[in-house]
C-alpha cells in the first residue's frame, strides 16, 4: 500500500559523491530504527547530484528498470521505496537529481519528476524554511544531531534536533530553530536567500 508522501529538496546545491551516500540514509540514527516502517521518512526525500555520480549509480547493479531518462535501484532501501534517479532538462541543461520513490504507487515516479521541475524552474536561488531546515539536518554531523529521547517531555520524543553553539547553545529541536539560528546553521553562501513566495 503506497505511504502518503510529502515531496521535499533535502539538499541546497550539487551533493559531491560523499554527501549523496550520506544523504542515501539520512536517518540512521533514528529511534527504534528497526521496529518501524522507514518508508515515510524517506519516500518523497530527492536532491540534485553530478552527472558523474548519476552515472556511478548506474553501474553499480544492473538497474530494477529503466524509463526514458531515469532508472530505479535494484535494492529497496525500504518496503516498496527505492532510490531512482532522473536525468532531466532543464533552463536548457541536463541535470541529474536522486529521489526515492514509493514504487507501490505507480505514479510516485511522475509525481517526483514534476516536482522537481516545477521546484528547479522556479524561483532561483531561493529556499523555503523547510528546505532550510532539511538542508541543516542533511549537513551537520551524526554527532551534532540527533532525536529527543527520554529526558524531552513526552510530546518531543523521537523529534528531530540539533545542537547549537551560539548564544545560550545547547541541544534543540530542529522545526524550532529561529530565523537566527537557522541562518547560523546554513553555509554562509545560503543564509541570505530569499523565500521562493518573495523571490
């Protein structure tokens, strides 16, 4: 049965082959990691890559199938979601991006395709707060994020947090980041951008 999925940029700019294998599993450190079914956290996650790390991932095993310009992964990451990867034109180049579809619901790959478009033709430079947000949790270390547990009062248990160093620092949840920390997260080259509604 497909999962309800909420398509989403995990990643600002052109992942390096490093940071595409650790954005592959984003949530490793998640609570209960093999109790639960995975696939909503994943299914509908995409993010833009190089055309050589497109091309590496193709060669790796032979694909599941192949559509046109994109391929899905023969190995499931979870239940019916895997990894495909599009090759799509767009402002008259071809990028390449990652996501992971629910390949239960036969048109997860269609939606995916269309989101990206619709997101990479859109606004340039600019970033929601979501996107922001996903962006941090992408980029800090295993280390410096983590997910409430026990000592959070029982409404935050299992959320999303990082660890902060300015001001007050401390550990907090990452959907209650301020503008200010948000900024403070980001790579300088990404604090500034604007929101895709204002752009």
């Amino acid at each position: 049965m497909p999962v309800s999925v909420n398509l989403r940029k995990v990643f600002e700019g052109v992942a390096t082959r490093q940071q595409m294998f650790r954005m592959f599993d984003r949530h490793a450190q998640r609570p209960n990691r093999w109790d639960d079914d995975a696939a909503p956290l994943y299914a509908g996650e995409w993010f833009e890559i190089s055309e050589a790390e497109h091309d590496y991932m193709f060669e790796i095993l032979p694909p599941l199938w192949i559509r046109g310009a994109m391929f899905a992964m023969r190995e499931y990451l979870t239940g019916s979601v895997t990894s495909v990867f599009f090759a799509l034109r767009i402002d008259g180049r071809i990028r390449h991006f990652h996501g992971y579809c629910d390949l239960s619901d036969r048109a997860s790959t269609d939606e995916m395709r269309r989101a990206v478009m619709e997101r990479e033709t859109g606004p340039k430079r600019a970033m929601t707060r979501d996107e922001r947000l996903e962006h941090i949790w992408s980029i800090t270390a295993d280390a410096y994020r983590g997910h409430a547990g026990e000592d959070w009062r029982e409404s935050c248990r299992g959320r999303r947090t990082v660890v902060l160093y300015s001001g007050m620092g401390g550990t907090k949840r990452l959907d209650e980041l301020t503008d200010d920390e948000i900024a403070a997260k980001l790579p300088v080259h990404l604090r500034h951008l604007p929101s895709p509604i204002a752009a």
